[in-house]
C-alpha cells in the first residue's frame, strides 16, 4: 500500500466517523450523556445540529479515534410574550472506534464552560 493509498484510507474513515457524529440528534446526544450540561443553559434548551469537524479525527491507532464537533443550540429564556431566545454553539469532544459494523461513538463530552465565563 502506497503513501496515497493510506492516506487516501485515512480520508475516508475520517469522513465516515463525521458522517457518523453528523448523525446525531437530542435523543442520540441524551443518550449518551452529552445533553443535559446543554439542558442545564436554559428553561427549554432546543437542539439544532451537531457538525463533526474532518480536520479533527485523530486516528489513536488503526481503530480508535478523537474528533471535535460542534453542537449548535437555542437557548430559550421565559416564556410567552416574554420569550428570548438565543443561538449559541459548544465545542464536543468525541472518542470512537471502528469494528466490523462501522463507526462506533464511545463517548461525548460537550464543553459549556465558555456559557458561564
């Protein structure tokens, strides 16, 4: 296998593992205990898209991986005719691996230190 080849394969996992993080939705993140420090933001935090970078998979070895994502939210305050709302974004640390079925996401981590500072 060629130096292309390989890093041609490379790009390729690296697009299948943002395909995968891509996928995600409220439920998927919840589930994997990344929604609620989201949750906690607002009165009725609304989930809008999570963005898995390419130029973030870091293979660790031929199977595991480290990716960032970005997960962007509505931030929604009172309510009725006093409702505000506001769109924000948080960076998400991703760890995952690969097996005979595909990409697995193992882990998420959502930072909302930047919400409180």
């Amino acid at each position: 296998m060629t130096a292309v080849q390989t890093t041609s394969g490379r790009h390729r996992l690296a697009n299948d593992v943002v395909a995968t993080i891509n996928e995600f939705d409220q439920k998927r993140l919840d589930e994997m205990g990344g929604w609620q420090p989201l949750a906690d933001l607002s009165g009725r935090t609304q989930f809008e898209a999570i963005d898995g970078d390419p130029d973030s998979v870091v293979f660790v070895d031929e199977n595991r991986f480290q990716a960032i994502a970005t997960v962007y939210v509505i931030l929604v305050y009172g309510s009725g005719n006093d409702e505000d709302t506001m769109s924000d974004e948080y960076v998400a640390t991703i760890q995952g691996h690969r097996d005979a079925g595909g990409i697995v996401i193992d882990s998420i981590e959502v930072d909302t230190t930047p919400f409180y500072e």
